[in-house]
C-alpha cells in the first residue's frame, strides 16, 4: 500500500491551469524524486499534499483513507511534514523555538525546554548544525536556516516528508548531510518526496522519480534505474529545445559599462574573520568565487559591493580609483550588486516591472534630472524587457507575477541599466530553472564582452563551471588556490573547498 | 554615443508595447476608450474617499438642506485647509513607514511664535517668515532623532508634540495672544480674502497639493519615497539615499504643518496655546483613508486632502444632527476607526483579487 497517495489533482489560478489531473503515490520506505521545469506545478503538487492550498478537484489518500487536511498543521497532526521552498522561520525566536512551532512540549503550563533539546539535539547534530539552540533565528546564515527548517520537519518525526528545493541554499557538505538522512528515513519505512532541480541529487538518493510537465505527468513513478540525467532532462523539457549552451547577449554588451583596467583586490580583511584575500579580476573575464559557506567568497563579494567596511587591506576599482565608502558611492562609481535573495534585496515585487528596471539610474542616481518622463522611462524599460529577454504580458505588471527566472531578469536588467564597469553576482540563479539560468549566464558573458568586470559567487558548483573563465576557491577565509580553464571542474573546487589543497591521492 | 543607439533602437520597439501611453489609444472606439478611463479612475487609490465624501454631502444634505450651499460647502473646505495640509505632508513619511505626530504641536508653536513677534511688532510677513523657519527646523529635529539616533519616529514625534505644545504654553503663558493688526495685508489676505469666489488659503491648498502630487510622481524624490516604503532594502542596494529621502519628508511635514499655523493665526486672529487640539489624528487618519495605506509603498497627495476634509466633513456634519456637544469627540473618534477599518477591509480585498 502506499503511504501517501494523490490522485487526479486538479488546480487553476484564475483560469491558468497549474495542474490538469496528476497522480503521485509515495511508498513507505522511498524516496520518490518530483521533477519538472520552473512553473510545471511542482511546488503547487506539494502544497495540494500538505494542506497549504486545496485542489479544484481529486483525492488524496493516507495509507489508503481518504484525507483533507485544513492546514500544514493539520497535515503534520497526521504524519505529513513539509520543507518548503520559501523559508517559513521566525526571525525574533531562537533556534530552538522555531523547531516547535505552536506545539511546544510542556510541563503543565510552562514550556518544557529540557524535552525540547532532547528531542531536537540529535536531529540537529544529525544535520550538522553548530548554531546553539538558542541562538536567534535572524542570526544564522542562510544556509543554517534552511538546515533549521529541515530539522522542524524532522522533530515531527513524520511518515511522510515533502522536501521542496531543500539543497537550494545549502553548500556541498550539508546537502551530502542532508541525502544521508534521507537514507536513514527510508530505512525507517518513512516516505520521502523529493522536489530538486540538481539531478545528480535525484539520481544519487532516489528510488523512483514523477516529472511534470505543464501541469501534467510526463513520468509517473518510473524506477530512477530506468533513468540517466539526460533521459531525465528530456522527461522535463519535452521537445522544446532549451539552450543550456551560454549565449552571449550581445545587445547587452553595449549597455555594460566599459572596466578601464582591472579591478584590484590586495590584502583585504574583514570582521567577519576572512583576511589575505587578494585577487585580480581583469575586464572581459568572469571571475567565479567559491568557497563552504562562511569561508569568504559572499563575504568578500559584499565587502567589495561596499555593504561591508573591510578592516583592512586596499580595494582599487577599475580606472585606478580606490574604492569608496559606502554601498550608494559604490553604485555610483558603477559597482553592480545582484542578490539571489532578489525578493528581499532586488525587488520592488508590488511596483510595475518598468520601474523596478529605472530605478538604479534614475532614481538612485538621478542620472536623468529633476523631472522624470514616464514615457521616456517605459520606453528604455521596453528596450531592457527586449535585451535581457524576459517573457512578459505589460512592463506595467507588478514583477511579482514574473516567474523566477523573469524577475532575476528584471534584477539584472536594472543593473545593466546603470551601465556598471563591475558587476558582482551572489547566487544570482538560486531557485531558478535550466533554461533561465543559462540566459542569464549568457547575459553575463555579453556584459563582460561588452568590457566589465564580472565576478560570480556561487553554491552550485555546476554553474561555476559552466559560467566562468577562472575560479579563486576560498577555504577558513581566505583566497587558497586559482583554476583556470580546464581547470574548473566540480571534482577539483570540491577537493580545493573542502580541504584547502588538492587531493594529492586523487592526482 | 551609447545612449542614442538605445533610443534608436527603443523606438523600433515601442509600437509592440500594449502598454505605451499614447499611440494606439486612438484606435479604440470611443466607449471603450471612456470604459478604460472610468477604470482608471475608480481604480485609483483616491477614489474611495472621494466617492465616501461625496456620499456623506448627499446624505447631510437630504437630511439638511441648509447645508447644500456653496458659502457652507466653501466654508468646510477653509475649515479643512489646516488638517489637510499636515495630511499632504504626512503622506509623504506614512508610505515609507514613518509618521509625524509632532505636527499638532507644531501648527500651535508656529502661530504663537508668530504672534508673539507680531504683538512685539514686527511686520507679519516677516514674522511669519521667521516662524515657518522654526517649523521646517523641528522637522529637521525630528529627522535628526528618527534617523541620527534611530527612534522609532511613532514615539519621537509624539513626544516632540508634546514638547512643542508645551512651549507654545509657556512662550504665552497659557494665554491666547491677542492684538493683531487685522488690517495688515499679512491678515487681509491670508484670512479672508477670496480670489474667484474661493478664500486664499483654499487656494494654497489647492497649489500645494498640484505642486506635491507633481514631485511625488515625475521627481526621482518622489519615486524614491515609494520606493523606499515598497522595500526599504531593495531602495538601499539600488542606491537610493533612504535616510536623506525619510529626512526631506520630515522637513516637508514640519514646513507644511507650519504653514498651517500661519494660515491659522491668519484666520483667527489670535495665537492661541489650547488649538489645534487632536489635529494629528485627523491629519494622519485622513491621509490613510485617503488611500496612503500604512503598509507604504503607494501614495496619493490629493486622496490625503480628500481624507481630511471628509473627516472634517464628519465633525460638522455631526452638529447637523444634532449629537449633543458632549459626545462629539465620542462620535468623530469611532467614525474615525470605522472609516479607517472600512479603508483596511477594502484595501485587503483589493489585494487578495490581485493575488488570485
């Protein structure tokens, strides 16, 4: 029998059909991979599954009863727990709080915190998270985070567990942490679904894999034996052809800013404990930057994005000026800054997409005088929608009825808009498909064809590979070692992040 | 060089734009085109009050038509000028998530500073001058609070009225100051004098509402400030200077409320300590309801004016039907919080139709 099962869902958004008759059936003991592109129902599926939204129509069925649960809370009552997508923390409490959301175990009236660390500390060491427990939740790294949020739905100790993009901000040790716990569930006969875009994740722990595809099956329950990633790939895109290729934009190029000379980093330190960094990164080329969370690379990018004061150490821009002080002096001096964390860093998500695209120059900068003409605005806006290619109905929409990929898009478009001669990158494809990320890879390289400076910061090693020209790999806070060209590959920055130095038996 | 190619370029593209003021527009038939342009209007963050002002005239004056007199209609206007000026300025702090509270106390300091340089005689114009200087400096101390030591601006600014008011007490010695040159153009002009069948301080109204609604939609300063309120975060990374944006809203508010303490002291003649009594609640209740939404992010000059006057509509209205004087302020303070939670009811309908 199953352990959790839906059958024939249905659900529309205001007459856009996000699923039209889908099945997934979970047996107790897999792990069960549910694939599919950007926008094919995945995330809409697990909310169905969890008690988030309800369908239009269909069944779901709990070891063969039939259920609707009201509720996340309700589906965790019944044994259904949930990791989504988008982090679902509270800020202001402790870590250890947040593990027991409105079901804290008590001790007559009092909150028993003593039962509380004795149930959570295994899960939490099991995880690998050093934070103490009662450490504030707004205080963790990103990644920590998302490791807190797998461990509140562990703490539940469900038969059935959906995990929703949970690797999308992890590093490589934690997501190899992570895929062993969902080994030991498996042994435990719980039933584990699995939404990932990293395939080689899916292959390596999962059972049996369900694609989706605009809402409807492509594979159901198909053996992962069955399976090699391209095969998988195919399952999800269907015939459309998708450029995974880069592509230089071109049209982006003449809007890039021309770098007058390297930007040069020497010696620099941070609070935060990275210190020694020095590197070179030379117009024309994209500079990856990688590292274990915390060991530099994102602190570095944002030091260099003027967000962080280095305590020492001299950064000179382009053109030979030292760099400023302060985030605004940075922009101004034509340093671009691109968050992955574009709702909260990039984005106006309730302003119309065209001045979310004008703001960097024309707002922020006033580089358009005192009185702004809407026209004109929307007019360059239009010419950004046609360069940076995003698929849109109005440029007057709000940007929070873009996809992902889109909105990223309208991010980069704002940046290049201001014609910086630096470009900074943080993660800018998380939680964002196949075929988008290579465009905006592509919209990198006709940036720095068009003569900037690029430097990417990335958690996907795979599309450090993919996007960059050369690699600084960064272990406990400083700059370690260089690859360039065929250098770069997954195998030798894992050995170099992990350890600092190349694996001398592997050579 | 860069930025001709573009525009050329730009303009090959334009007719694709659905959206593009202008150009296709005229295609449309007639009906339609009006069809989009009702929408446009009732669509507007504004519309509400204005429809709801509407509304409480027609019932009023079904009830009294004594009150369906343009000298009466007029007359509520000039009443509202105060209040409503403070809730131009208001708008301008509540969409970035500030507020000034302090705006009370100000209106009654600057007419007694004014009054009191008046009575030692000085030219009023010059007095005046000199008093909204003050009320612009107390906004830039409220900036100087709310941004320099970071103090939530609800608490600062509250107590700011409360140190204003008190030295406008102590600076009168709790007497109203008296002896105005009534004939003085200063008087004349600002306190009675109408232009086209409306009294002058109508009239600034009306030009500081053209002249804020045109700097909040075609200045960078305006665009930032919603932009700011929208996400103050995002505002910071894109470069936009969030805390001298929040710093001239705060020097705006105090001009504004300023100005309104001499158009006060015009009228009445008098500088009065005890006045303006509870005129930030008006004044920030109005520009909520007026369609400046706590949350931030959008923001409307004219709806803010519209709010005010039709919570000033409401006081005089309640004298029409006769509530006895001693449950009036029982009366405006729950319109007040019925008006404002129709307001959020309908606010949050409007955004879960855009949600689904």
């Amino acid at each position: 029998m199953h352990a959790f099962e839906a059958q024939d869902i249905r659900k529309s958004y205001g007459g856009v059909h996000a699923l039209r008759g889908v099945d997934l059936a979970v047996r107790p003991g897999s792990v069960h991979a549910l694939l599919g592109e950007n926008g094919a129902g995945k995330s809409t599926l697990v909310k169905i599954m969890t008690g988030v939204t309800r369908p239009d129509s269909g069944v779901l069925r709990l070891d063969g009863r039939e259920v609707a649960f009201a509720n996340t809370a309700e589906a965790a009552e019944n044994g259904v727990a949930v990791v989504s997508q988008e982090l679902s923390l509270f800020p202001h409490l402790s870590l250890l709080s947040n593990l027991f959301p409105m079901r804290e175990p008590r001790k007559g009236l009092l909150i028993d915190k003593r039962e509380m660390l004795r149930r959570a500390e295994p899960i939490l060491d099991q995880l690998g998270v050093d934070a103490k427990p009662g450490v504030l939740v707004q205080e963790l790294s990103l990644a920590d985070r998302q490791l807190v949020e797998i461990a509140k739905a562990l703490v539940t100790e469900p038969r059935v567990l959906l995990l929703d993009e949970p690797t999308s901000a992890l590093e490589g040790g934690a997501t190899d942490r992570l895929l062993e716990i969902l080994r030991v569930l498996r042994s435990r006969d719980v039933g584990v679904v699995f939404v990932s875009h990293i395939l080689q994740e899916v292959m390596s722990v999962c059972d049996e894999v369900t694609v989706l595809r605009d809402g409807e099956l492509a594979l159901s329950a198909d053996p992962i034996a069955n399976h090699t990633v391209p095969t998988l790939v195919k399952a999800m895109i269907g015939d459309k052809v998708i450029a995974t290729q880069t592509v230089a934009r071109t049209d982006v190029a003449e809007l890039a800013g021309e770098a007058h000379g390297a930007l040069v980093v020497d010696g620099l330190a941070l609070a935060s404990g990275v210190h020694g960094v020095s590197l070179t990164a030379k117009p024309g080329e994209i500079v990856g930057l990688v590292g274990l969370a915390g060991s530099g690379p994102t602190e570095v990018l944002r030091a260099l994005a003027g967000i962080v004061r280095p305590t020492a150490g001299n950064v000179t821009l382009p053109g030979g000026r030292p760099a400023p002080r302060g985030q605004r002096a940075h922009v101004a001096a034509g340093v671009a800054y691109v968050s992955g964390d574009r709702r909260r860093y990039g984005l106006m998500l309730e302003k119309p997409i065209w001045e979310n695209m004008v703001q960097v120059r024309s707002m922020g900068m006033l580089r358009d005088g005192a009185l702004l003409r809407r026209g004109a605005l929307l007019e360059r806006a239009l010419g950004h929608v046609e360069r940076v290619g995003i698929k849109v109905g109005s440029i007057e929409d709000d940007v929070s009825s873009l996809s992902g990929g889109n909105q990223q898009k309208v991010v980069m478009a704002k940046w290049l808009d201001n014609a910086p001669s630096v470009l900074l990158l943080d993660d800018p494809t998380r939680g964002v498909d196949v075929g988008a990320r290579a465009e905006i890879h592509g919209l990198l390289r006709g940036a720095s064809n068009g003569g900037a400076v690029v430097l990417l910061c990335s958690t996907d090693l795979e599309e450090v590979v993919a996007a960059c020209d050369r690699v600084v790999v960064f272990y406990r806070g400083t700059s370690v070692a260089e690859l360039t060209g065929d250098q770069i590959t997954t195998q030798a920055m894992l050995e170099l992040i992990n350890t600092g130095t190349p694996d001398e038996q592997a050579a | 060089m860069k930025g001709m190619l573009m525009s050329e370029r730009v303009k090959d593209d334009a007719p694709a734009a659905k959206s593009a003021p202008g150009g296709s527009r005229d295609a449309l038939p007639s009906l339609l085109r009006n069809g989009i342009r009702i929408r446009a209007l009732t669509g507007a963050d504004w519309f509400s009050a204005l429809a709801a002002l509407v509304l409480l005239v027609a019932v009023i004056g079904i009830m009294n038509p004594a009150f369906l007199n343009s000298t009466q209609l007029i007359n509520v206007v000039q009443q509202s000028v105060y209040i409503a000026l403070m809730a131009a300025g208001i708008a301008f702090l509540v969409t970035q998530g500030e507020v000034d509270l302090s705006v009370a106390g100000n209106y009654v300091l600057t007419s007694i500073v004014a009054s009191v340089l008046i009575q030692g005689g000085m030219n009023p114009w010059i007095a005046a001058a000199i008093a909204l200087c003050g009320a612009v400096a107390v906004g830039a101390l409220n900036a100087l609070i709310v941004q320099g030591i970071g103090i939530n601006s609800l608490i600062a600014t509250l107590a700011m009225g409360w140190v204003l008011r008190g030295l406008a007490a102590a600076v009168s010695e709790g007497k109203q100051i008296i002896g105005m040159p009534v004939d003085n153009s200063f008087f004349r002009i600002l306190g009675g004098e109408k232009w086209l069948g409306l009294p002058v301080s109508v009239w600034i109204l009306i030009v500081v509402v053209v002249v804020l609604t045109v700097v909040l939609r075609a200045t960078p300063f305006g665009y930032r400030v919603r932009e700011i309120g929208s996400n103050e975060d995002a505002a910071r990374f894109a470069g936009i200077p969030v805390g001298r944006t929040k710093t001239y809203a705060f020097l705006l508010s105090g001009g504004l409320a300023g100005l309104a303490g001499l158009l006060g002291l015009a009228f009445f003649t008098s500088g009065d300590p005890t006045s303006g009594g509870g005129f930030e609640l008006f004044a920030v209740a109005g520009a909520v309801i007026g369609g400046n939404p706590l949350t931030g992010g959008t923001a409307t000059i004219f709806g803010a004016v519209i709010g005010a006057i039709l919570l000033k509509t409401v006081g005089v209205g309640l004298v029409y039907f006769s509530i006895p004087a001693v449950w009036s302020q029982f009366a405006t303070g729950a319109i007040i919080i019925l008006a404002v939670s129709l307001n959020g009811l309908m606010a949050r309908r409007k955004q879960r139709r855009r949600q689904t």
